[in-house]
C-alpha cells in the first residue's frame, strides 16, 4: 500500500507542477526563480503531466508496453496541441504535424498491445 501511496503522491505533484507551468507560466517562473519563456514552460508542464500521467497508469496497467505507449501518446499528442496553441510565440507552422504524426503509429501499437492482453486475460479465465 506505501508504493501505491507514493505513487499517487508523486504523480498528484508532477500533475500539478505540469498544470501550473501550462496555465500560469509566468507565476510557475517567478516561484522558480526561472526565466519566463512561456513556450519552454508550456512544453515542460506538458511533459511534467505525461510523466504523471504514466505514473498513474503504471497503477492500472501492470504492462510496462502499454504504459508507456500510453505516456508517450498522450505526451507527444498534448506536445503537438502546445505548439499549434503557442504559434504565435514563435517556431515552425510545420513543428505541430511533425510532432503529431508520431503519435499515430504509437496509438496503432497502443491499440494492438491493448488487444493482446485483452486476449491474454480471456483466455486465462477460459481455462480457470
């Protein structure tokens, strides 16, 4: 139980650390003591949430593939949404379908790998 605890824990403080950077990076900053660059703070809150993300889906999945299938979908998806949201502070128009076509083949995986264990566990009770 002191394992899950910590992880819920840990994974409550990357969540919020990642919501504040992506909501309020000038305050994140200024109570960092870090320069404000909205748009590096914007993609380190974005990578704090998927890392917390993982943390509690490492509780539900015990399938280390999924997880972080399941991480980098949602990470690199929510990274791709970041940089069509923050066009306007600079970078590449191309940079936001660039990081986003990765996410599908990664989703395809998560899907399949899903399905397998999904197997794996029918044909456990099957023959329970």
């Amino acid at each position: 139980m002191f394992i899950k605890i910590t992880v819920v824990v840990a994974a409550a403080t990357m969540l919020v650390t990642g919501v504040w950077m992506r909501i309020d990076p000038a305050s994140f900053a200024e109570w960092a003591n870090w320069p404000n660059h909205e748009h590096f703070l914007h993609d380190a809150g974005v990578f704090q949430i998927g890392i917390g993300m993982m943390m509690l889906c490492a509780l539900w999945w015990r399938d280390v593939i999924a997880v972080v299938l399941a991480g980098y979908v949602f990470t690199n998806t929510f990274h791709a949404v970041n940089h069509v949201l923050d066009r306007h502070l600079g970078g590449s128009d191309d940079d936001w379908w660039q990081l986003g076509l990765f996410s599908v083949p990664a989703a395809v995986a998560l899907v399949l790998r899903l399905r397998v264990l999904s197997r794996r566990r029918e044909l456990t009770r099957a023959r329970s």
